[in-house]
C-alpha cells in the first residue's frame, strides 16, 4: 500500500473518530504531496512521498525550536504532538553504527579523501539509506570523517 494510500485510509478513520489534529495533519501531508506531484509533473515514488513528509517534519521541528526560543510553550507542544502524527508515517531513523558504516563504505568506493569530495559523498550515503537518515545528520557525520 503506498504511503498516499494509507494516508487517505487513515484521514477516513480520523474523520470517523472526531480527531481533528491527526485529520488536519493528514490534510496538510496529502496537500503537499499532491502539490510535489504537480510540481514533478508526474507521479511521485516511494522515495519522493517519503521525502515530502519528512520535509514536513523538518518544518515542524524547526517551528518547535522556534517557540521554544520566543517562549512560546503551548505553540510547541501543539508542534511536538503534529511531529508525532507526522512520524508514524516516517520509516524508523537509522542507528549510528549502521549509519556509520555506510559512510566509511561511500567514502571507501569514490574515493573521497577532503572537503571537496564531501557532495559525492552524501549523495552516495542518501541513495544508500533510503530515507532512514536526515540529510543534516549525515552532512554533519560526513563533514567530520573528511574534515579529520
């Protein structure tokens, strides 16, 4: 079932349950894939419907940090318990040591030796963990093993 799928099943049964934030999340998340859709002017993958919520959990994430900083405590938690919905259609993050291992293996096959060759790099790691891994974790993981 693809990810569009359930997420029209599941905006059913919130609607039938009366649960208006996970209804108003899932509206947003389809809106933005139907926008992705559009805009690639072709249907979306696995891969593409995969990024477009976790791009949507990257805004929520910022947004909580955000009012974190302005004091805002309830608009954060409002943000946190959207993030939570949004997770549940996010495949589960990669642990450190798989993630790890995969970036000494890209940096092994192309090469890699400086800072130059890092973008060759977190290309080859982000086709590899097939979502399972932020970009920013993995610039960041990268950006250490060439800068050393």
């Amino acid at each position: 079932m693809s990810l569009e799928q359930r997420l029209t099943d599941d905006m059913k049964a919130a609607m039938k349950a009366g649960e208006k934030e996970t209804l108003g999340v899932i509206r947003r998340v389809l809106a933005a894939l139907k926008n992705a859709r559009i805009d690639k002017k072709a249907d979306l993958d696995e891969q593409d419907e995969i990024k477009v919520v976790r791009s949507i959990a990257k805004q929520h994430k910022e947004s909580i940090e955000q009012f974190r900083a302005a004091g805002r405590e309830d608009l954060a938690t409002k943000e946190e318990s959207e993030l939570a919905i949004l997770t549940v259609y996010l495949p589960p993050e990669m642990d450190e040591a798989q993630l790890d291992a995969i970036i000494d293996e890209a940096i092994a096959e192309t090469g890699a030796s400086s800072m130059k060759d890092m973008g060759t790099v977190i290309k080859a790691v982000m086709a590899r963990t097939a979502g399972q891994a932020e970009g920013g974790v993995v610039s960041a993981k990268v950006k250490a093993k060439l800068g050393s």
